[in-house]
C-alpha cells in the first residue's frame, strides 16, 4: 500500500525508468526503491554465502545467482509484477531465465542489511 504523495508507476514506465540509469532499481507494488551500494561487510558476507551455495549446490539441478541479477515477480491473477534484486538467490527452473533476469519465485532468497 502506497503512502500519501508517493507516486505509483506500471512495471512498463518503470522498464523504461531502469533503462535509462545504472543504478539498481526495485519495482514493489508500483514503487520504485533504489538500494545504495552495499558496505564491505555485506559484500564479504554475502560473497561467503554463495560460496558456500555453490558448493553445497554443485551437480544439482539448482544454481545460486548473486545481484545485481534482477527477479520478476507476477501474480498469475493479475497484472501486478514487481521486479526485486535481491542480494542472493537459488533458481531451480531454468526455463525462468530470460536474457537479463529471472521471472519466477525463487528457491531461497536473501537480502543482507548490514
């Protein structure tokens, strides 16, 4: 739910918002987040964490993905997408790959705030 004064945009203008800048850009509920650059320690954190995934993931079927890596989520009853960039996350569909991001709910996601 949106806020007095916040300005609520469709997931296409903010397809079109995203193309234009470099900065990482999340679309939840038709408001747009931008996420600072993470700090040295989440960087370390989160760098062990997919290494550990990676390994423990290895053979499998499933593959961890670090960000910037964006994720499209859709409810199949409507048309409400969000698109998030979390810090991880675990895909075990590859059909949920497109050229530049991963449309499907995730195995496993994480967001580090550090």
């Amino acid at each position: 739910m949106s806020s007095p004064g916040e300005n609520i945009i469709t997931y296409d203008d903010f397809v079109d918002m995203q193309n234009r800048t470099d900065d990482t850009l999340e679309l939840i509920d038709g408001i747009v987040y931008m996420s600072p650059s993470p700090s040295i320690k989440h960087q370390e954190i989160s760098s062990v964490l997919q290494g550990e995934l990676f390994i423990y993931l290895k053979g499998k079927k499933c593959k961890v993905f670090s960000a910037p890596t964006d994720v499209v989520l859709q409810n199949n009853n409507s048309d409400d997408k969000k698109k998030v960039v979390p810090d991880l996350f675990v895909a075990c569909n590859p059909n949920g790959f497109n050229k530049n991001e991963y449309v499907g709910a995730p195995r496993l996601t994480s967001s580090l705030k550090y």
